[in-house]
C-alpha cells in the first residue's frame, strides 16, 4: 500500500468513478450540450448560468482545460505567442523554430519534436483557423496545461485530432463550491498516541522545521497570531495577486490545524496560501489547477500541499496531483463528505494522492465521511477547534474531512522535518510505518484503517545501524469475496507476516493484513456496468445476458459465454447511414415493445457512440460514468466512435428481438482502431444481450452495461465485472457467421433524420424504420438531472454542513486554547 493507492485493473479512470483513472483519456470532457451545461453550472446559487452566458466564449462555463503530452504546454505557448504577434507561421519558419526550441529547451524536446510539433500545429491552423492561441488564456508549464476560452466546441475536437501526439485530453472547465458546519481540541491529543483514553498531552516527534505547506484552498489570515514568523510567499488566483488573504475562513482553519502554534501539528513549519476560491466558498477546477500549477513550480522543498477542497470526478485534477507528485511535492486530499466511495470525486480519486477520511473523538468513522479502496488513512476530523478570520485570535469548531486532512499535512511536515530529502512516496511509507491499525469502528469496506500518528518516527540520522532489512514474508492467497447483504461491496483479505525485524530503527514498516474490495457472481447490482481502460477491452467473442430481477427493481448478469460469431448474423441488417456522435430513432416492430426498468418503450435510440438509450436520444461520447447513467440506456461498449469514417451500424429484427451492431467501427481519429459490438433486445423476456466482437486499441475509455437514468447508482464501482470466470455458462446461440467475416451489405447514406426503406414484415430481417429523434413522443421515463449525484453541491471544501457535531470528551488538553466562537459564521 505504501507510495500508491492500489488500483483495480478494470479501472483507470473513475472512473468517473472511480477511484481511479490514470490512463490518458484522449475525449472532449462532458457534457457538450447546452441544456447539460446549464444543469451543471446551476446546481447552487453561486454558479447560475444563463443560455445568453453561454454565447460568451469569455463565461467560465465555456473555458476548457487541455492537458498536453511531455512539456509540449511551453512549445503550445511559443507558437502562439509568435501567432499573436501577428507573424504568419510559414513565412517566419527559421525564427519561429528557433523560437519555440528556445522556449522549450529546459523540457529538452528534441529539435525534430519541436519541428514535427510545429508541422502538425500548421496544419491544424491551416483547415481551422486561429481557434487556439486567439481563445488562449493560461500556459500552466508545471502541468503541461493550457485553458482556452470558446464556444467552438468543434475547433476543440478538431484540434484534438490533428495534434494528437500533443494532446491528452480535454475537459470543460467546472465549478467548485465550499460547504462547511461550525459544530476541540481533541485531535492533536488523539494522533500522538496508538489507544485511547486519552492522555491530556501533545508530543509530536518533530515540529516540521524547515518545512514548507502550501494550503490550497481560500487563502489565510496573515494576520493570527498562529502563523506568526512563518509565512513564505504565496499567490490569489481569485484576484491574480500575491496577496491570498483569506475572506471566508476555511483556508485559515485547515493552516491553524496544519501548523498553528496552537492548534496545528507541525509548528515550526512555513505556511504558503494558495487561494482558489473565493469569499464564498467558491470557484472553478481551472483556478484550482492554476493554484497546482503555482505550486509545482514555485515550491520551495521539502514541501507538503494541501487541499481540503474536491468535487466530481476530473483527470485533468487528478493528473495535476501526479505532476505535483512527481515534482517531490506530496501532496494529501480530503475524502468527501457525502458518507459515499471516495473513489467518485478529485482529487480524492487521484492515485498519488494521500487521501484522508475523518474519524470522530470516539475513533469511529465520522458520519459523513466518504470511505472506500481510494481512501488512505484516517485522521480527525469531527469538532475540530482551530485559527480563523476576523481577528489576530479568532477561532471557530467545524468540521469534515476539510479539518482531517491538515492534520495528516501536520504529520507530513513533522516527518519530513526528520528527513529533509525524503520522496513523497517515502514519506507514504513513514506514515503508513507508525500508523495506529484497526482503531476505527464502522470504517467501511475497503478502507484502510490505519489512524494517523505524528510520534513513533525514528530519527534515521541520529539512529545509527541499517533501517531498511526488514524481510516479510509473501501475502498469503485472497480469502473468498464475502458481500455485505444489500449490497455489492464484498471484502476479501490476505495476511503475511514478519520474518525478521528491521534493526537500527527497529520497525517493519508495511501492512501484515490487506483488505481489498471485491464482487462475488450474481452480485444484485440493479444497473450492472464495467469500465473498461485502454488497456483493459473486453475478450473477442465474449456475450454476456442480462434480465430484469424483481427483487432488486433492476437488472442482473445471468449468465455469459465465448462463441466464435455473433449470436445474431448481422450481415442482412439495414445499414443506418450513422454520422459522427449522432442518433436515430427506431421503431419497433407493431405489437412488440420492450420494457426497462418498469418502463414499457416501443422505440429506442441508437447512438453512434455505442449506446442504445430509451425516451430521449443521446450523442454522448466517452466512457464517462456520469453521462453513462444519465439516461436510461444498455450501453455495448459507450466511448468515442466515428462510423462515419468506416463500419457500419446495422438494426435489424429477427427471432423476437431488436438486433444492434456496431460493425468495424473506428475511433473517432483511429480509423485503424475498430470495435464491433452487438446488443440484442429481446421482446417478451425483456433481456439484454452484449456480445463484443473484435476490441481494437484505443486511449478511450469505454463504458458497458446498462442505466436506469437516475444518476450515478451508489452501489456502482470500478471493481465491478459484467465478465466474471465464475457465471454461469449461456445456452449456444443461433448459428451464423464469424465475427471476421465483411460485412456483406453496404451502409446506406440516407439521412438520419429521414426514414429509412422498411423491409417486407414478412422478412426475417425486417430492416427498422428511422426517423428524426423529434418525431418521437415526449420522453416516457424521467431523467435525473445531469450529475446531480456526483456534483450535487460542485466542488466542495470538504468541512461539512450537514453532519452533526460529535460531542468533544470532557477532559480537554492541557495547554492554552483560544475558547470557539459561540455564533456559527453562515453559509452564504
């Protein structure tokens, strides 16, 4: 466990859920529509977005975050710098060169990356125009990002394509909101000591001298008197100043606890605010990705970041924590306060990450913390008193696991004051070392229970003799997944044991017992999905069947099987002429009809992308989970795919049910990837059959399974398999041909807005009909509104308004404590 979260193989993103995502995503983030935009960005009172806003490309709604490859963000910024200057490319070719090389020559980009970069970009700015560098407004160097403001979601797309080796991914920017409860002292008392009770004092093994935290969050009182001597330079990405004076309070209570003469753990340590939010608690991912940026590259080491802030789940977050990571900043993460998987939110979600769930004075699992595998520790977070605004001495006693996370940066810094050239992952593997185990009650599946400790560190420099040969033995085999009833969170565990101790310092540091998420077959997940990475496709030739179970209101995995064809010959299938992320409406056959999740439909709609969806149509594309489940749809393998450019998407009807098949289909931009997929609706015994053929390689991410349309369920996770060796085997289906085999009708190039030619009903591949998706009736299934689940309050500070104040034990610690402000500061 130590240095990386542990992640599942059937996830790297999330996924969007995950807990997880670490691949490169190569897709636009979601959602595009303006209709989804608007449900986002209206959430709360703080982000209101109008239709009229969202004409202006200068409306943060319509600000996009581009992650580029490899220091490519500084050649990205020469180029454009010359092409704002007014220089045409072509002409100026020698000094254009020379000035990118010299731009980049710290990153060492070869001169052959730089021409071959420059080639591609003229190219783009040849068949697109100046959709980049003119809309431009941060080159953040440190995370190789850059944003641009615009409406043309097109140029972004096409821009995507063509700079391909350059670009990564690009993500919409996204709002973040603070949410907080003023409910003392107990935690540093709680975190110097392995068992309760409590013994009244603080004795940390250092004080974190030398040291330097960086608070990212909505700045500090520079004023207190906990922070006296120890500020260093900061910055406010609000007022785009040096100045991160702090006007709202949360910024300043997680610094109190960090390092407060106080309050705070580590003492002795510098305290740098980075402000990216504003006085009332809110802001945008990009300024928060701006403030990374300012702290990967201007850090003074060694250096701990903290961020007690998060929301839905975002890469471009997530790679930032890697950068800075990666750059010898350990940086540590709240959970979240939605008493869910932290796996579903950034950073928490971020593999390089240390994230922190809260524990109450009584060591159990506060109430509203967020848990699972993405979780790394506990630290407390329940009624914690600490500096605050409006005077040089002002307190305030909130909690979340806003208030747990500064106390793990406090430890950071104290083990970091002990070892001064320690990695971050080292600095993982000091606390994971002297960590308290099993303490905390009601943990949940899946978590670490390990409690933070800031004593019990060696001093390696005054302890003389070797530190690091320990010898423990191999993990023994995972126990049986065993699931919690009304749920599909099972837990497996492996042991080992030591076989020698360390000398010198004299401690083994790593786990003895490993608890790990798992999913037993016929697990009653109602909206059963798989996210599958680049790297991760589902076997050729692999069918799995879903049916409707009564008894959970949703669907279940029945069994599944490998054939050598699809069940279904599409071959005579009507070829629907299919455009880029586009969706026609089908008809089905008179008298049949479907029902999904209690909902009876005569239609479907199929996207390009992957997908069928019911009531609505849908030109989502990408694996990501939020749109997924914001529909009622069976999605065979939902990603980014461009039929336009080759394949097919074939509809027919044969053997009592509704046959879908995505055929040699290529990615949008890959036309040498291919996925071909098929989705059978079976009438009468409402089943769903996904069978994959042939899964070519791709950066996307894919989505499979099916959604009632309610939003992201709870019980969905990364670790989920539709595909598991153990199910049960499926009857042999119809005979027909190999899944190699061509296609042996041609797509048609019909309109999908117009109808296309329907077949003899007598014909057993009665081709559909297609029709505009305007022609079809008003929605017949209600649709939850667009990530409500996962951004219900946007991005969050995690100090938590909701969760009830646990009592404080009666003997406080015995040194001088400002007494809590008896009136809570109200929430805007």
């Amino acid at each position: 466990m130590s240095g990386r979260k542990r992640q599942p193989a059937s996830y790297v993103l999330f996924a969007l859920l995950v807990g997880i995502l670490r691949a490169s995503a190569s897709m636009l983030g979601d959602p595009t529509s303006e209709e989804d935009v608007m449900k986002l960005w209206n959430l709360d009172s703080d982000h209101m977005v109008t239709a009229a806003d969202l004409q202006s490309a200068n409306h943060p709604a319509n600000e996009w975050i581009i992650k580029l490859k490899s220091s490519f963000a500084g050649a990205m910024e020469a180029v454009c710098g010359w092409e704002k200057q007014g220089q045409r490319l072509q002409k100026q070719r020698p000094t254009l060169l020379s000035s990118v090389s010299g731009a980049v020559a710290a990153t060492k980009l070869q001169a052959a990356e730089v021409q071959t970069f420059v080639n591609d970009y003229e190219q783009f700015r040849s068949s697109s125009g100046d959709q980049i560098c003119s809309h431009s407004k941060q080159f953040l160097h440190g995370l190789d990002f850059i944003t641009v403001g615009t409406t043309n979601v097109t140029a972004l797309k096409e821009f995507q394509h063509r700079m391909g080796n350059y670009v990564a991914y690009t993500e919409r920017n996204m709002p973040v909101k603070m949410l907080q409860n003023n409910a003392g002292l107990w935690g540093l008392d709680r975190i110097d000591q392995q068992d309760l009770p409590y013994d009244n004092t603080f004795a940390p093994a250092g004080d974190g001298a030398g040291v330097h935290v960086y608070i990212i969050d909505t700045g500090i009182n520079s004023a207190h008197t906990e922070f006296a001597g120890r500020i260093g330079n900061g910055y406010d990405f609000v007022d785009n100043d040096s100045d991160p004076e702090d006007c709202q309070g949360h910024g300043t209570h997680c610094a109190g606890t960090a390092l407060g003469s106080t309050y705070g753990v580590a003492r002795a340590a510098t305290l740098h605010g980075v402000r990216v939010l504003s006085c009332s608690g809110s802001g945008t991912w990009a300024s928060v990705i701006g403030g990374m940026n300012w702290v990967a590259e201007n850090h003074v080491s060694p250096a701990v970041a903290s961020m007690s802030l998060g929301g839905g789940f975002s890469q471009a977050i997530n790679d930032a924590v890697a950068t800075m990571h990666d750059a010898g900043v350990v940086v540590t993460t709240a959970a979240g306060n939605s008493n869910t998987n932290a796996c579903g939110s950034s950073p928490a979600s971020a593999a390089k990450s240390f994230t922190v769930a809260s524990s109450t004075s009584s060591d159990a699992r506060s109430s509203f913390s967020n848990y699972g595998t993405c979780t790394n520790m506990f630290a407390p977070g329940s009624s914690i008193l600490s500096a605050w605004i409006g005077s040089a001495t002002a307190t305030n006693t909130i909690s979340g696991t806003s208030m747990a996370t500064p106390h793990v940066a406090g430890v950071m810094a104290v083990y970091l004051g002990l070892h001064p050239a320690a990695s971050p992952d080292a600095v993982w593997q000091g606390l994971e070392s002297v960590a308290a185990v099993d303490k905390i009650s009601n943990a949940q599946t899946g978590t670490p229970n390990l409690l933070v400790q800031a004593a019990g560190f060696c001093d390696r420099e005054a302890t003389p003799g070797p530190h690091e040969d320990c010898v423990l033995s191999e993990w023994t085999p995972w126990s049986t997944c065993t699931v919690e009833a009304g749920t599909c969170d099972g837990t497996r565990t492996r042991t080992r044991t030591v076989v020698s101790n360390a000398t010198g310092c004299g401690r083994c540091s790593g786990s003895l017992l490993e608890t790990d998420m798992c999913f037993t077959p016929g697990c009653t997940t109602p909206e059963p999905a798989q996210l599958f990475s680049s790297s991760a496709v589902p076997t050729a030739t692999t069918s799995v069947l879903l049916a409707y179970n009564a008894s959970t209101s949703g669907m279940v995995v029945v069994c599944q099987d490998t054939f050598a064809a699809f069940p279904v010959d599409p071959s005579g299938h009507t070829a629907q002429r299919a455009q880029d992320d586009g969706s026609f409406l089908i008809d089905f056959p008179q008298g049949q009809h479907f029902t999904f999740f209690d909902t009876v439909y005569q239609r479907m709609y199929v996207g390009t992308n992957g997908y069928i969806t019911f009531g609505q149509s849908d030109t989502t594309y990408g694996g990501n989970p939020n749109s997924f489940f914001s529909k009622p749809r069976v999605g065979a393998l939902m990603t980014d795919l461009n039929p336009s450019a080759g394949g097919s998407v074939r509809v027919g009807f044969e053997q009592g049910r509704a046959v879908v098949t995505w055929l040699e289909v290529p990615y949008y931009g890959q036309t040498s990837a291919t996925v071909s997929v098929q989705v059978e609706l079976i009438f009468g015994t409402d089943e769903v059959r996904i069978t994959y053929g042939n899964i070519g390689g791709s950066q996307q991410i894919k989505l499979s399974g099916v959604s009632s349309g309610n939003g992201v369920p709870s019980m969905f996770s990364e670790q989920y398999e539709l595909i598991e060796d153990a199910t049960a085997v499926c009857a042999a289906p119809p005979t027909s041909p190999t899944l190699s085999a061509a296609p042996t009708a041609s797509p048609t190039t019909t309109s999908p807005t117009t109808a296309s030619p329907t077949a003899s009903p007598a014909s057993p591949t009665n081709a559909p009909t297609a029709t505009s998706p305007t022609d079809g009736p008003a929605p017949t299934h209600s649709v939850r509104e667009l990530m409500q689940d996962w951004l219900e309050e946007g991005l969050e500070l995690f100090a938590t308004e909701d969760a009830p104040a646990d009592e404080p034990r009666e003997e406080p610690i015995e040194e001088p404590v400002e007494e809590p402000v008896e009136e809570p500061v109200e929430e805007p």
